[in-house]
C-alpha cells in the first residue's frame, strides 16, 4: 500500500494572513484538527493544529480575532510523495511523534494522512487477523 492509496485527498487549506478566529471556525465546520496555510494561493507556508490554538491562544487568553493564524502556526510541514509506501509513512509518525503528514506532488498538497486515517484504514486489517485467531482451537491434549 501507498501514501496515495491511504491518503484523505480533501486538504483544509486557509490563507495564512487569515485571523485565528475564521480560521478556527472553518475548522470546526469542516471537522478538521488542522488547516495548512497557504500564501499567494497556492505555496503551503505552514500548518496549525488544534494544540497549536490551545497552547498559544486560548492558554495565553489572547483574543483570536487580533492573532493572525500563522503566529499559531508551525512552519515545519511533514511531507510525503504519493508512492512512498504506507509503512514507512506510519513508522516515522510513530518515532517522530507526527500526527498528520502531506502528501505533496509536484509542489502542492494533493492529500493528508492522519492518525485517524492510519487507524480508520488499519481497522478491517485487525478485525480480520483477530477473527482469524479467534477461530483457531487450542489443543485440548494437556502438556506433559
């Protein structure tokens, strides 16, 4: 499996000079935890999460309507190609701590893998192996 066969290919996108209030809203309207930032329409200069508004806005008691979303933002974007195979992609969110990563092809975001996703398309592999291993008998010949 492939980054491109695993990914959401709905990307929530928002202008970076955005204020953290519209920003939040879009947010919560499109039941997104995060929304890269964009600037001059297309280069992806950022992203910010749901902590990112937590830790440096709500914490801090700042009024969201005079914060501009890319003083949340982290300018570091974890990113993918669509070929890269789906086990390295889960295996760096795991050692790195990574919960979302983009997948970008010729320069623009084209999907996003989420631990969500990763969990969601995990699911039926699970449930399988553990109707599988459910089904197996133990032998009834005690040891010894």
């Amino acid at each position: 499996m492939r980054a491109k066969d695993m990914m959401e290919t709905t990307v929530l996108t928002v202008d970076e000079n955005l204020d953290a209030l519209s920003c939040a809203r879009t947010m919560a309207e499109r039941r997104k935890g995060y929304a890269l930032l964009v600037r001059g329409g297309s280069t992806i200069s950022g992203i910010v999460t749901e902590w990112d508004f937590l830790e440096k806005l709500v914490a801090l008691g700042k009024d969201p309507t005079h914060v501009s979303v890319r003083d949340l933002a982290s300018g570091q974007v974890h990113s993918c190609a669509p070929e890269t195979p789906v086990d390295e992609v889960v295996d760096r969110m795991s050692r790195e701590g990574i919960r979302r990563v983009i997948v970008m092809s010729g320069g623009r975001a084209v999907g996003i893998i989420t631990a969500k996703t990763v969990l969601a398309k995990f699911r039926p592999y699970v449930d399988q192996i553990s109707s599988e291993i459910a089904g197996y008998r133990a032998d009834p010949t005690p040891l010894g």
